[in-house]
C-alpha cells in the first residue's frame, strides 16, 4: 500500500513537510549544569515541551479532570514554538566538561517518555546507535545499568563518542552502562526475563532521512528484498526485545517510518508469535494521552489504531516517528 492510499487527504501534507527542513529540539545535559543550560535556551524563546505539557496536565489533574500519566521523569527537551523555524546555535562544551545540550527530532524522545522509567530499572537500548536515545535514557537518572547494544560496529562508534562527550567518565566506564555490537535478534537467548524495561527502535526504511540520501539508499532498486524482509527483522527483534523483558516488564517499539507494515502489523504480528511459540501474553498499553499531552508541540495521527504516530507537518516539522508501549504479562 502507497503512503498516498494509506494517508489520504493527509498525504500532500505530510509530502511537503518531509521535503521541508526538519525540525530540532534540544535535549539539556543533565550532567552539565542544567540549570544554566535551560536558562540560556529559554533566553532564545524556546521552551521545554515536557515540561509545559505536565505541568498543564498537573492542573487539570488537581481539578479532578485527569490522573497524572506515567512517563520517564527528569527529561528536558526546549523546542520553539509552532510555526517558528528558528535554529538552536550549535551544541557547546561546558563547564563541567561535557557538551551543554544534545540536537535531535523532539518526536524522538517520545518513546523514551512513554517508556515510563522508575529509579533502579534494568535498561536495555537493542538497537541503541546513533545514540540519541541511549542518551535520553541515561537523562532520566534512572538507569541503574543501561546495556546499549547495536549491530553496526561503525554505529556503536558513534555512539560511543555521544557518550564521551554527554556523560561524565565515572559513570560510562562503570558498571552503569554497557555498550556492545551483537546480533539483538538474539537477546532473548541471551539475556531472558532480564530487564526492566526495553527500547525497540528497529531499523526501518527512516522515510525522511531517505528522501535526501543517494549513497546505500533502502529505496533503491537494488535492496529491494531487503526493504521487503525489514518487517520480518522488525518482528525478530522486538521479540527478542520482549523476550529479555522479566514478567511484569515494558518494552516500547519505535521506527521513524510512517508505514503501517513496519509500524502497527510488526506489534500486532510479535504478540501473536509470542503467544503462540511461547505462551508469553502480552498487551499493548493505551498511550492516547499522550496526544492530549503533546498536541501543542507534535502532529499525532489520528486514525492510529495500535500505538501513536507523530506526523510530519509544516507547522511542526518533527518526525516521522512511530511508537508503541507493550506490557509483557507472563
């Protein structure tokens, strides 16, 4: 099915907006001096999405409107305002060290918000390079050992040097954070009924990132299989994924395509192999609050049946990103 068919009316815009320039947001250092940090990004008129959004749900939630959601605590993510095209100043090296904020598409930590850390989980990132969300993991101060694992030698290095220059040396070279380059379709061997919680964010056809790269493009023609077996890794690995969660745990899924063949039938497709190889139930969890608590920064898709998915939109140019949160009952 083309984007056309699947988006309808939606998909001249979301077309536009994908060839328009992509919008950032800024993810403050909490290992910097934090405060500092987002003094000087609301001195540019940005301001923290996160935490306008809670704050209003706060209020609503003492008018006995709404119960307070869970979400992973102590992200700070400024973005400017809807409409507003204006460009965060390049990343600077602080005084403690380490670089003051971290540049990346604001939809992207959506999955790590609805992921719901607790202080003392278990984290593991399976497919963690190029490290921005790896990072926003360890943002959240709860991470008591985070294993960063990708496949891509070359990619771990990236994410390697995200780490060296976000996150202070006592910390990456102790035993809170483990980076490694294995197979993740194999984690669930591995390492089963281990973590916490876990982050999925599989290998995709990355649509926007695809619509400016000539170079190894998945679209060509010649990887044509290999973009038609993509659902097929992407089912393996969030099955691995749900396979090293303990019983009790969160996994969330993520992809920044806007195809529903990668996106909600890779969800619906794991849980029923799960439960028929290994009598392992799991539930997706309802994130739709989260459109309530972000509609003033992102463009949600409406008509998303299985997770949320942040559309690309000229006002709000983020994404496109796909997320999902399961909960792994047995």
């Amino acid at each position: 099915m083309t984007y056309s068919v699947q988006f309808g009316d939606l998909w001249p815009s979301i077309r536009v907006s994908l060839l328009s320039e992509q919008k950032y947001g800024a993810l403050v250092n909490n290992f910097a001096s934090w405060d500092h940090v987002s003094a000087k990004l609301e001195q540019l008129s940005a301001k923290d999405f996160v935490s306008a959004a809670m704050s209003h749900w706060e209020l609503e939630a003492q008018s006995g409107h709404s119960t307070t959601p869970t979400y992973s605590p102590n992200l700070r993510c400024f973005t400017f305002a809807r409409g507003d095209v204006s460009r965060f100043p390049p990343a600077r090296l602080g005084s403690l060290g380490v670089m003051d904020y971290y540049l990346m598409d604001a939809a992207s930590l959506l999955p790590v918000l609805a992921l719901g850390l607790h202080a003392g989980d278990t984290v593991l990132d399976l497919c963690a390079a190029p490290g921005g969300k790896t990072l926003a993991l360890l943002q959240t101060l709860c991470c008591r050992n985070l294993a960063a694992n990708d496949l891509s030698t070359s990619r771990t290095g990236r994410l390697q040097k995200v780490l060296q220059n976000y996150v202070p040396q006592d910390i990456r070279e102790g035993n809170q954070v483990r980076v490694t380059s294995w197979d993740g379709r194999k984690w669930g061997e591995l390492e089963g009924d281990t973590y916490d919680r876990v982050l999925v964010d599989v290998p995709c056809t990355t649509d926007r990132h695809s619509l400016y790269e000539d170079e190894n493009n998945i679209f060509q023609r010649s990887r044509r299989k290999e973009r038609q077996m993509l659902p097929m890794l992407q089912m393996q690995l969030l099955a691995a994924g749900l396979l090293a969660t303990r019983p009790g745990g969160h996994v969330v899924y993520s992809t920044c395509s806007l195809s529903h063949l990668q996106n909600e039938y890779v969800v619906e497709g794991t849980i029923e192999l799960l439960a028929n190889q290994y009598s392992i139930k799991v539930q997706v969890e309802d994130l739709s609050h989260f459109r309530k608590l972000f509609m003033d920064t992102f463009c949600f898709f409406q008509s998303c049946q299985v997770g949320e998915l942040v559309l690309p939109n000229l006002m709000a140019n983020f994404g496109p990103m796909y997320f999902c949160k399961l909960h792994r009952l047995t």
